[in-house]
C-alpha cells in the first residue's frame, strides 16, 4: 500500500502498472486506460491515493460506468475499492471515471472515446483481438501476438494526453457512508446473513435466497437480477 501511494505520488504509471498487472491478471489497454483517468481525476480534484485514514472514513469515492478492466485500472490507482465501500459502480456501460470528494461532494468526471483511442491501435489490431478474445478461436501464436500488442499499446495509453479525454468538474449529491448493521442467522440455511438482506417469511428470518427472493449480481453484461444463482 505505501509503496504504491509513493508511486503514484511520483506519477510513475509503467510500475503503477506492474501493480495493476498482478491485481488484474495480464496488462491490457483499458487497464491502462484506467491508471491513466485516474491520475488524471486526481491531479484536477487535488487529491491522492486514498490512505488508511483516508479508506476507512470514504474520503473519496471513485464511481465508475462500466464493469471492465477500466475499472481494476481506477481501483489500483486510486486505492477506491468495492470492498473499502470507496468504489461506486454505475451500470451505464460508459468508460467513465467519477472521483468525489465526499467533503464537499465537488468531483471530476473523466471520459474516454474508445472510437477516438483506436488511432493508437496498430493495423491489425481489433481484428486479432476479435479472434483471439471475442471468438475464442486465436493460436496459440495469436494469443501471443496480441497479448505483446496489448503491452505496448498499454504503455501508450498510461501517457495520453488530456485533450484525449472529455473532462467536466461536476458535483454529485451526497451518498451515505456504508452503514455497520447486525447479522441475523437465516432460520434455514444456518448462514449469517445482514439484516438488511434478511427477509421475514411467517415470522421467521430467512436469507433472500431461502425465501426464494430475486435479487441482483454484476456479471460480464452488467447487473442483472437473478433468483437461485449460487455464489452471487
């Protein structure tokens, strides 16, 4: 963690990379893309990586539109996770940072054109990334192939110029702290569950899966609303 602060404290994108490599799993343009928003949202809002204090209070938040690669970029550079309640996710499919500052609910919003960036793809490029990715049929020297084009144009990508992005100040209206609530043991499964997730079927406190509630998970598409799906 105090490592990675300095690190983005100096600005010095291709080792905040390598972090975001080993959070992520491979190096990728939008990863990039993401390290690039975010340093870029913090300079203009005058704010750095969140630290201890700064996480657990929710200093800042970090809103994102689209659950992509995008999105590890912002959660490694920004310190805002979805575990430390700091990282927001709006289901608008857009490749768009929000950063907040929740003492003043002033923030930067930070937009990125992917038809705009693809000028920095070399020829060839989508049409590989659709075999490989998108149809699951690249060989084995395909994927290769683009996983050393998708470095390099990561690389290019950490050092974007600001006018490649729309960048607004915007202000968000105020969003509640995470709240600490009890836990209640779901009369049928035996699990703990979160009192705000519990639902009262005759009187007794069930799960929403036992009570056989719908309820909503995020997967590759976005949030969807599932009923009996393990593991959400």
């Amino acid at each position: 963690m105090l490592a990675l602060n300095r690190l983005v404290e100096e600005k010095d994108t291709e080792k905040i990379l390598e972090y975001a490599r080993e959070f992520h799993g491979h190096i990728c343009p939008y990863l990039a893309l993401g390290i690039r928003a975010s340093l870029i949202a913090m300079e203009e809002l005058g704010v750095g990586r969140l630290d201890y204090s700064g996480s657990v209070d929710e200093s800042i938040l970090a809103i994102v539109e689209v659950n992509s690669c995008f999105t590890d970029g912002v959660q490694v550079a920004t310190g805002c996770t979805l575990g430390n309640n700091s990282l927001i996710y709006i289901d608008l499919g857009k490749t768009a940072l929000t950063l907040v500052k929740r003492s003043t609910w002033e923030g930067v919003r930070v937009y990125a054109d992917a038809e705009k960036l693809r000028k920095y793809y070399p020829p060839g490029t989508t049409e590989l990334f659709n075999k490989v990715v998108k149809e699951r049929k690249g060989t084995p020297e395909e994927r290769r192939r683009l996983w050393e084009l998708w470095e390099s144009i990561a690389k290019t990508m950490l050092y974007l110029p600001k006018e490649e992005f729309k960048i607004e100040r915007v202000k968000v209206p105020p969003i509640e702290q995470a709240p600490i609530v009890e836990s209640v043991r779901c009369s049928r499964c035996g699990e703990l569950v979160m009192s705000t997730r519990i639902v009262y079927i005759n009187e007794e406190p069930l799960c929403m899966r036992c009570a056989h509630e719908k309820y909503h998970a995020i997967i590759g598409r976005g949030i969807v609303e599932v009923n009996g799906f393990r593991g959400c």
